[in-house]
C-alpha cells in the first residue's frame, strides 16, 4: 500500500501525460516555453484570481511574496507554530522576525485569539514592526480567513496564504489560493495537484505585484532579460512540468478532488467513534492533503504506528516539532511554553494515507487496524 499512490494516478493518465511530456521535449522550449503561459492561465482562472506567476517550489513561491513587500529587519512576521518548515524559513531568509502563533485543536490552523495576543506582545514588548500574517491552510484545509483578515485590517498587515496544501480548498464558493492578498501554492509530488519534481505558484489580484513577483522570480529582470534593475531569483518552473501540471489539474477538477473527499468522509464514517478525526468547519472544503487523527498522547500513537507499520500500512506524522521548538529557531530565545496546542499536536496526529485513487478495500483494512489496535 502506498501512502499518496502516485503510481496509480500514472497509470490512470498515461496516455495523455507521456503525450503532454513529450510534445515539450520534442519542442525544445524547456524553459519559459509557451506551456508555461498556458499553464499560469489555466491555474489562475481555476482559482479564480488575475494572476499566476509560476515558480520553481513553495518555498520560493512564499518568498518572492515577502520580497514584493520587502519584508526585512526589523519586521515581525506571524505564522502557525504547527506547520511545515518552510512557512517559517522564508521569514527568516529575508531577514525579518518569525513570531510563532498557536493554532486551533480541531482545525490545526491558526488560532485567531493567539493571533492577536501575539501581535500586541510584539507591539509591547519588542521593537519589530508588524507587517505580514502568513496563514497556513493545514492538510487541505483554508484558514479562517475572515477572521485573519479583520485582525489583518486592524493592524494593517498583508494576509499572505500559504496554500502549499490548500490547493483546491473552498470557504463557501471562494476556492484556496484567492484568500491572500498574495497566495501561494506548492506542486511538490505528494501535494493536492503535484508536477513530477519541485514546482510552486503565486496568486494574485494586485497588477503591480504581478509584475513585480514575473521580475523576482527572473534575476530581477527589467524590460529586457540583460536589464537588471532588482536582485532577484532564479526560480522558473520547467516547461516540462507545467505540461504535466495541465494534464494533472484537469484530472483534479474533473474527478479527484470529488474522490479524495469521498475517501476522507468514508474514514470519519468508519472511525469517528473511535479516535478524533479531523473536523471541517460549517461552510469549509477541504482539498485532504492530509487525513490526520488524533491520540490520547505519544505512546499510543507510537503503538497504532508500529501495529499499522507491521500490516504495511504507511503512515506519517505531520508534523513532529513544532516552529517554536525547532533547532535552526534556537537564536530567537523563545518560551518553551508559548504554543501548547502547537506541542499537543505534535506528539498526537498520525496521518493514514489519503489519495484519490484509495480503494475501499484497501480504507477498509486500515479502519480495522485502527480499531483493532484501540481495542473497539
Ligand atoms: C510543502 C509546503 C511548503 C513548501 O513547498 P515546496 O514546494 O516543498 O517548497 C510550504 N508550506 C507548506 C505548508 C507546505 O506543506
């Protein structure tokens, strides 16, 4: 059993991948080819916003939106202390000051009241600046937006939405990667819509932005590609990906985002009784890059691991050691204690695998191993 089947969701689209992935082989346009215009084009009116910028990863999509607003020394930054790594480094690769948020026990994103109590200890009690909230829509699920973005306006900070793995997400009718004033997204393999390597996309509304993320990710380019007039980045995404990017988004809008919340409602169904599953607010969709539970605490978890790990079931936990805790953050000098949920989290979610193409056979056999091992 694989944990994100990658094999199979080839074997499905083959004929029209190898296709896709050929023509640009044989066209010879690898880099800023016209698949790559196609391919921004298509991404943005799914989501429904003017402008996609493709770029070479997530972690470069998040930054070109911090250099866009020159995010520098001296600027406080707040982000979920329980996330991927990368949320976070950026903050830190332009200088400026990461200020982990808690987050909520049954959303896994940011907690708001946190997010406030953060921002006025930072007004208080150290000489940052405020400037942008980075809010994460963990596993698939967008942030509260509404919330962040009144908090945003209070304060007046930029909203940036790492939807890394929010792609295809929804609050009411308005689809992940349109909350931002900025919004990013990764195509990593294993996420909601991934290339066959790194890839990364940013969104917005915002023409000068625009314009200005197409110079970023391009050595700072001016009119003219030798005209230099910012130090940028070399962050393209290959043509060859935005090919296979085509293919993989139509296959996502046509049938696998419908699939893979059909495979996360049949989990709860089959589990809710017996261990916290994850809980989708009234009115949210979510795009399940991840179906993570919860455990009474790190032992028993580490116990279904083993048992599940022994029928070869794969699991993952997403994600061990919260921001606050995290080695390369040792220079802030943080209080052990700042984000209890962060570190409650941390030692309790295991993820099983969660993938559009997940057979009810295969689901069923692991909601018995699951119940078996908790003895219900
Ligand atoms: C994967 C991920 C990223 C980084 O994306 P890459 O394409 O791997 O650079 C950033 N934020 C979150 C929440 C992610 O899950």
């Amino acid at each position: 059993m694989q944990f994100r089947d990658l094999k199979t969701q080839y074997a499905v689209l083959k004929d029209e991948m190898d296709k896709a992935i050929l023509d640009v082989v044989a066209s010879s346009a690898y880099v800023m080819g016209p698949k790559i215009k196609e391919m921004e084009t298509a991404f943005a009116e799914y989501v429904g916003v003017k402008h996609c910028i493709a770029c070479n990863s997530g972690t470069d999509a998040l930054l070109l939106a911090l250099k866009v607003w020159d995010v520098k020394p001296g600027d406080a930054v707040f982000v979920p202390s329980f996330t991927f790594f990368a949320s976070a480094e950026v903050i830190a690769m332009q200088g400026a000051t990461p200020v982990f948020v808690d987050v909520d026990k049954d959303t896994f994103n940011m907690d708001v009241a946190d997010l406030e109590r953060k921002i006025e200890q930072t007004l208080k009690r150290d000489k940052l600046t405020p400037r942008v909230i980075i809010a994460v829509d963990l596993f698939g699920l967008p942030a509260d937006f509404k919330a962040i973005r009144k908090v945003a306006e209070k304060h007046n900070l930029f909203v940036l939405e790492d939807g890394a793995q929010g792609f295809g997400g929804r609050i009411g009718n308005q689809k992940a990667c349109t909350f931002g004033d900025i919004s990013t997204t990764s195509f990593f393999p294993a996420k909601p819509v991934g290339c066959y390597g790194d890839g990364g996309a940013v969104f917005t509304d915002n023409d000068e932005w625009a314009a200005l993320l197409d110079s970023y990710h391009i050595h700072g380019k001016g009119n003219d590609r030798y005209d230099n007039v910012r130090i940028g980045m070399n962050s393209r995404l290959d043509s060859i990906q935005a090919a296979i990017l085509m293919v993989k988004l139509k296959a996502f809008a046509a049938h696998e985002l419908e699939y893979v919340n059909k495979v996360a409602a049949r989990y709860t169904e089959l589990l809710h009784d017996v261990v916290k599953t994850p809980i989708v607010p009234e009115g949210f969709y979510s795009s399940w890059a991840q179906y993570t539970l919860q455990l009474e605490n790190k032992e028993v978890r580490s116990g279904l691991q083993n048992a599940l790990k022994a029928l070869d079931i794969p699991t993952a936990i997403y994600y061990p050691i919260p921001m606050h805790r995290q080695t390369a953050f040792n220079y802030l000098c943080l209080d052990e204690n700042r984000c209890p949920v962060s570190d409650q989290l941390a030692d309790t979610v295991i993820s099983l695998p969660v993938h559009p193409y997940l057979s009810e056979e295969d689901q069923d056999r692991i909601c018995e191993a699951v119940r078996q091992y908790l003895g219900k």
